[in-house]
C-alpha cells in the first residue's frame, strides 16, 4: 500500500546526504505532502537527486519542522556538519528516516508493529532472518532501515505487518518518537568511537532502541557480553535473554540447539547458511523476537532451517582446486573477523583496509588457526605488526587482486583448505563500503575458478 498524500502536508524538512538513505527520503516526503528542501555537498549526488525529480538548493533552516540527516553525517563528534550545527543552534530536530516512517505509520492509521534490532555485530543478519521467518509464517513484513531499502522507501503495512528494522547507533541518536514493539541488543563492543566519543557515548547511542518501551514491549538482550548484560538495569519493557551459550538464558543456542523454556526449537546443525556462534545468537534473538510478537514455534524453526543467509556474511563464493573461498567482507572490526575465525580451525586469511581502535590485537587467541595472511590496504603495517608478534606468516599483498591469487596459491600448496576474506578493518580506503569489496571479491574468486 502506499501512504496517502497528504500525512506531511504543511510541514517542511531539509534532507541532507541524498545518498541511499537521503535521496528515498526526500522523495517519499514529498510524496506525503511535505515542502522538501534536499542538499549534499557533492556535485554528482545533487545532480542525481536533480534527474529524481527533487528540489535541491542549501536550506534555510528558519522554520523547518525538521532537518533530516543522513546516518553517515556527523551532527556532533567528531564535528559536526555546518547545516546540523545551524540546526542545533536554531532548536531544529535532528531526525533519522527511522522515526518519519513511524510517524507516517501511524498519521495513515496503521497499528502496524515496529520490531528494531542493534548490536556491534550481527544486526543484518538477525533483521533479514526474522523478516523471513515472519514472510514465511504469513505476516506482512518490511525490513530495512540500515539493511536495504531506507525506511521511508518501505511501503505502508497493515495493522497486523510488522515492520523490521535494522538499526545503527548512528541512526539510534536521532529517533524522538519511534517505539519498538520488540526490540534487541544482540551484542556491545568498541566501534565508532569517533563518533560517539568514547565507548559510554557508543553505547548510550546503542541503549536508545529500548527508549519510550512501555510494560508491554520485548527488549531482547544478549547476556554473551558484559556491556549487553549491563544494559538489563532500568528497562521498562519485558526482558528476554538471549545467548549463543549460556543455557540459562530465555532462548539459548548452547550445544547447537535453539530452545527456549518451553522446550528445543530446532538443531541449527542443519541450519547451513547460520554457521558459527555468532549466528547462534543471532537465530536466537530472531527467535526471541518471533515469539514475543507472537509467531508460531514451528513458522520459526522452518524460517531457521530455511534461511538462504546474505551476502558478505560468510558467504561460500566458490571453490577451486579443493579450496573453499568465503566472503566475509561485512567483518569490519576485530569483533566481527573473530567470530569468522572461530568458525574455521586452519585458513589462509585475508585481512587489512581501515583499521579500528585497537587493530586486530584482540585476536590473538585465534592467530593459530591462521597459515598465512595476506594483507590489503592502508593499515596494512599496524596488523602485520601483530601478526609479527605472534608468528603469523603474512605478505602485504596491497590490493584484493594481487591478495586472491597469492591466498589460493599459499591453499593450495597446503597452508589450508579455506581462504577467508575477513577484513577486520573498514573499506573505505579502496572500496566506497563493504559491499562493494565484497563484490569485487567474489569476482575475482569467479574468474580464478574459471581459470582453475
């Protein structure tokens, strides 16, 4: 359904950063009446919103109802933008898309419901699983947000679809109204610092998804971390646990088996595209959130065990000579590289690009499963210095394609049966995100098979 014409109709916002949040948002306000102001500092990008049929000019910010931000632009640390400080310093809201959707919801009369999932590492993952689960136990489900389609590029649900968002800290910080019905914290480690501060500042960002949750709402809460755990003191909304271990939680994944109190839902054994801890917590918050909004144990266990998985999350991109090539360009910290690692006992790893805080120290209990390291991108120095620490063979191979070539070679020669892609670093170096260097991997591995 689409929304009516007329929900924004007298109010004016400024749409600022027209990329894949920006450009959806400022078409769709003005397609429910709103005066719509869109700007963004590049030249291609205005001159795109400008083909799309969007009025682009700088703002006045005297008398918006809004100044709608695009998660990537700062409004505060490590600066703030020029138009989102004129914004603070004039009393302007400073929205994310997330909330406008909501309000849009519920301005057209839909009692649709709002489920939200947030964590370091893992909220992709767990978004798209629950939006299958419920897609496959009949309900109307929209998923996006940080994940795919922007918000407010999703159409209008009836009373009984659920909305399932993914959402960054980024777009955390600037929600005012919006209120989950279910929402989780799967999981609390250092990332985005910059932005945020420091890590109280990150994870006061990440804690808002719980805000404006009443008696009636789910919080779901990973207990595998000690940050998450935290988080239980003060919530308003009904807490359940979740863990990829610990069986005292209300919906655990130990042993490999998905039960909650009421007994076992399914053996994520057989769940193919769900491999690793990691993703035993996330079918374990998914799970959480299906039954706390009332989906049937048996819809879930079959939307587990049917799950296809996304890419770039451990994706299986092809083999060649008796090697197996994974895709896991989504890990962009040492958190999320860890929870690929473990999944293997001997890889040929390749890692580099931006690195986070810390570099890939923290992974020194997995080093030895790694043969050989080849390392891509600008920091490349800094994990060859821990990688030196700890007697890792490694080469920097500087880009992706002198990296796959070099990783099958060193496979084949027996270092190990996998080569991973687990960067442990952003991809902003050489690629324009994560996908994009995920993408081109898969190429490479293509044509290497090809030639195999």
């Amino acid at each position: 359904m689409s929304f009516p014409a007329d929900i924004f109709a007298g109010a004016r916002f400024a749409v600022v950063g027209l990329g894949r949040n920006g450009l959806p948002a400022a078409r769709a306000l003005a397609a429910m009446g709103a005066t719509v102001t869109a700007w963004d500092d590049a030249q291609d990008a205005r001159a795109e919103a400008v083909r799309a049929g969007v009025d682009v000019a700088p703002p006045v910010i005297a008398g918006l109802d809004a100044l709608v931000l695009s998660p990537g632009i700062p409004h505060a640390l490590p600066a703030p933008h020029p138009l989102a400080a004129a914004a603070r310093a004039a009393g302007v809201p400073i929205l994310s898309d997330a909330d406008l959707l909501y309000r849009a919801v519920r301005a057209a009369g839909s009692h649709a419901r709002f489920v939200g999932v947030t964590g370091t590492n893992g909220k992709s993952t767990t978004t798209a699983l629950f939006a299958h689960i419920a897609a496959g136990a009949g309900v109307a489900v929209a998923a996006g947000g940080n994940l795919g389609p922007a918000a407010l590029a999703l159409p209008l649900l009836p009373d009984d679809g659920i909305y399932a968002l993914e959402m960054s800290s980024y777009m955390l910080e600037r929600l005012a109204r919006l209120r989950f019905d279910a929402a989780a914290m799967l999981n609390l480690s250092a990332d985005h610092l910059d932005r945020h501060g420091d890590m109280a500042g990150y994870i006061r960002a990440k804690r808002a998804i719980f805000d404006r949750q009443a008696g009636g709402d789910t919080a779901v809460l990973g207990i595998d971390d000690a940050p998450s755990r935290a988080l239980a003191a003060g919530l308003a909304a009904r807490r359940v646990t979740i863990s990829a271990a610990d069986r005292t939680a209300d919906v655990a994944a130990a042993g490999g088996m998905l039960r909650d109190r009421d007994g076992i839902l399914c053996d994520l054994g057989t769940a193919a595209a769900l491999p690793g801890a990691h993703n035993a917590q996330n079918a374990a918050a998914a799970a959480a959130l299906a039954l706390a909004l009332g989906l049937g144990r048996a819809a879930i266990a079959q939307g587990v065990l049917s799950f296809p998985g996304l890419p770039h999350r451990q994706e299986r991109v092809g083999c060649a000579g008796g090697v197996l090539f994974v895709n896991d360009s989504k890990a962009t910290n040492a958190d999320a590289a860890a929870r690929a690692l473990v999944c293997y006992p001997r890889v040929v790893w390749i890692a580099g690009g931006i690195a986070k805080q810390g570099g890939i120290a923290e992974l020194a209990p997995l080093l030895p499963r790694v043969a050989r390291a080849f390392l891509i991108g600008r920091d490349a120095d800094i994990l060859a210095g821990t990688l030196a620490q700890h007697g890792v063979p490694h080469s920097r191979a500087g880009t992706l394609e002198a990296a796959v070539p070099a990783a099958y070679a060193a496979a084949r020669a027996g270092g190990a049966p996998v080569v991973l892609l687990s960067p442990a670093c952003a991809s902003f170096d050489q690629f324009s995100g994560f996908e994009a260097r995920g993408d081109r991997f898969r190429a490479l591995v293509g044509a290497l098979a090809e030639a195999a």
